[in-house]
C-alpha cells in the first residue's frame, strides 16, 4: 500500500477530533471513579479485619460511597454520548 494512499485517512477532522475527545471523557472520567472505588472497597476490608463487629456500618457507608463515585462515571458517560452524537 502506497503513502499516498494513506495520507486522507490520516487528516485532522471534526468528526475525528470529536470522537477522540468522547474518548478521553470517558477514559478520564473512568479512571477515577474506578481508583477511588479500589480505594475504598480496600481500606473497608481494612476496617473490618480491624473491628469486625463494624462490619455493618462500614459495609453500608462503603456502599453508599461507591454509589456516588459510580455516579461520576456515568456522568462521563452521559459526556461522552453527547459529544460523539450531539455535538
């Protein structure tokens, strides 16, 4: 295959530029959310090999905590679909 060929499908367009920013949004807005909730799922394990009486309430706020970075994830999502289909 020749260098000239390739050459167009190699241009900088809207529509390209488009979908790598809907990429990153949801890269980015991914990573964190996943991060933090490694984080605390760990750091609960921590608590209750500590006091395992806690398990409950630990287990109840942890949940709850991975509900809203969760959120986070989806709003990237959201973004993400508006930026490769709206915009």
């Amino acid at each position: 295959m020749e260098l000239a060929t390739l050459l167009p499908l190699l241009e900088f367009t809207d529509d390209g530029l488009k979908y790598i920013g809907a990429g990153f949004a949801i890269g980015v807005g991914g990573l964190a959310p996943a991060l933090a909730i490694g984080m605390m799922a760990a750091k609960a394990m921590e608590a209750i090999g500590r006091n395992p009486e806690a398990q409950p309430q630990v287990q109840s706020s942890m949940i709850l905590a991975i509900v809203f970075a969760e959120a986070i994830a989806i709003y990237a999502l959201v973004v993400a679909i508006m930026i490769g289909f709206i915009f």
